[in-house]
C-alpha cells in the first residue's frame, strides 16, 4: 500500500510532536534503582533497614516491602516525601540534600523492595 503524497506533511507533523515529546519527558521518569540503592544505604537504611521493612534502628517506618501499600503510593507521592519529609514523623527532607535525580533514583529504588 503506499501513501500518498498529500499525506507527507502530515507524517511530518505528526512525527515531529512525537520526537518532541520524548526528548522532553522528564529524565528521572524511570529512575535508576542501581543508582538509588548506593543512595538509599547511605541516606535510608538506617530508620527503613536493608530490606525497607521500615524496622531499622530509627524505630517503625513505612513498610516498603509490602506490595499492596506500595502499589497505593505513586511515584510522585514517593518524591514528594523524599524532598519534603513528613512534618511530625521522623522523616527528614531530603530536597536540599539530595539532587532531583538522587531522588528519583531512590524512588526507583524503593519500588524494587515491594517486588516479590
């Protein structure tokens, strides 16, 4: 089948918005769990333990291996409480620490430890 002439343009379009639209999707949409595992024994482990079990000397915290509060929490929620903490609990912000990536690197991480 082949396309006709008149329809070139359009392709052309179309195939633009698209390319632009990948290269602008934010870099940290994945994350690198490699990357934010060195981040998350170094910043975490201590209060979410190795296991992200959330018994680590800091006393309980959330519970990261536990897949159907995991699956309840987006990537988003899990970024917003890396950088701002949670007022009243002992978790501490991070945005000022740690880069954005660092961040999201260590959100990608922690979905690794709900995983079965």
């Amino acid at each position: 089948m082949r396309i006709p002439e008149a329809v070139y343009p359009k392709l052309a379009s179309c195939a633009c918005i698209v390319a632009l639209l990948a290269l602008s999707a934010p870099v940290w949409a994945a994350g690198d769990p490699g990357r934010g595992e060195v981040v998350y024994e170094k910043n975490c482990l201590g209060c979410h333990g190795k296991t992200g079990s959330g018994l680590g000397v800091g006393g309980a915290t959330p519970n990261f291996a536990d897949r159907a509060r995991m699956t309840s929490k987006t990537d988003a929620d899990l970024f917003e409480t890396v950088t701002h903490g949670r007022p009243g609990t002992g978790m501490p912000a991070w945005g000022k620490v740690l880069s954005e990536t660092d961040r999201w690197n260590v959100v990608a991480y922690i979905r690794t430890l709900a995983r079965p």
